[in-house]
C-alpha cells in the first residue's frame, strides 16, 4: 500500500513539475548572497543543523521556498528570507545551488548496518520502504519528482528533519509521505538512517 502511495504522488509530483519556472544559475548565484551566511559558500554550510544546499534539484529548492514563503512549511528565518521572493527568485536560486558540487560526508561505523539495511531495504515488518525507493541508490534524489538529493547531507539536519515529520512539526511532504515513515521509525532507526545517508555519495 505505501509503495503505491508513493509511486501515484512520484508520478503526479514529475507531471506537475513540468509547469514550473525555469531557472537561470547565473541569475541565481547574484541573488545567493544572502544564502550564504548560513548556507556556506556554494550551498556547503559549516554548521551541521543548516542543511546543505549544494546539488540539491532546483525544482526541491524552489518547492521548500515557495513553501516557506506561504507558510505551509514554518521557519522564522526562513520565511522571512523567503517573503520578497519571486517563483523567477526561486526557480534561479534553485538552479544555481543545483549546479554546485556538495561537501562529502560521512556516517559513524558503529551506525552503518542498520542505516544501510533501512535505506536500502526498508522494514517490511513496519510498513518502512526502502529510502533509496525514492532518494536513489547514490542518494541522488528524484528531481522530476521533487524528492530531494540526500547523499552526503549532514546527518544532525536529516535527523532533526526527520523527527519534525514524525511529530508533525513539518506538514509540508506531498501526500503525507515522510510523516507515514518515520511515524514507523523509532529514534535509534532515523538516528542510523540519519548517519548512514551522509556517507552516502
């Protein structure tokens, strides 16, 4: 049943991104000044709670600010950053961040079995699909889609990311999506999940 959910949600989400603005890079990157401050040079942040936005689709990053600009996902900071945006603003944010090759990370040893064995091959027993399902193998993501580019993320960002859909302090995933899994998913799960996916590259 979740994997139909989340193969009808993939393929509507892939449709509907074909109506959306096209980015400029170049556009972008005069208008990414006041990213870096907190995103690092090039989308790469310093501190483990940002997340990084180097190689992230530019139809994900154009979404989450579209999104923090209505509201539908709250961050003071961040949907003050994203109030006098434009869809043009967003979109060339987007593809300029897109372009940019993210920082390697890396995932604790003792955290690997368990993370890897969840995001490659979910939880049956729980109802958990396997992450790469929608993040790809590599953690690449599924742009068309808007499913997000994770590999080499900081693990502290995914946690905490991942923790606010399960307790519903983040609402903004189509069709309920990250909200269903990691209701399923116990502390020490995300924790190795978390980890396992910033080694990932």
């Amino acid at each position: 049943m979740m994997l139909n959910k989340l193969l009808i949600v993939g393929v509507a989400l892939a449709l509907a991104g074909s109506a959306q603005a096209k980015g400029n890079a170049a556009a972008g990157k005069a208008k990414a000044g006041t990213c870096v401050g907190c995103h690092g040079p090039k989308g790469n942040s310093a501190n483990p709670a940002w997340p990084k936005l180097a190689g992230q689709g530019e139809a994900y990053i154009a979404k989450q600010l579209a999104d923090f600009k209505s509201g539908a996902r709250k961050d003071p900071v961040m949907g003050s950053q994203a109030t006098g945006l434009s869809k043009q603003d967003m979109a060339d944010l987007g593809a300029y961040f897109e372009q940019q090759t993210i920082s390697p990370g890396s995932a604790k040893k003792a955290k690997v079995t368990l993370g890897q064995n969840i995001y490659r091959g979910g939880n049956k027993d729980k109802g958990v699909p396997a992450c790469m399902g929608c993040h790809g193998p590599s953690g690449a993501g599924n742009p068309p889609a808007k499913y997000p580019s994770l590999g080499g993320q900081h693990g502290t960002y995914v946690l905490k990311t991942m923790k606010d859909f399960r307790s519903g302090t983040r609402a903004n995933d189509d069709g309920k999506i990250m909200r269903d899994i990691a209701l399923r998913m116990t502390d020490a799960e995300l924790d190795a999940v978390a980890s396992y996916i910033s080694g990932l590259h």
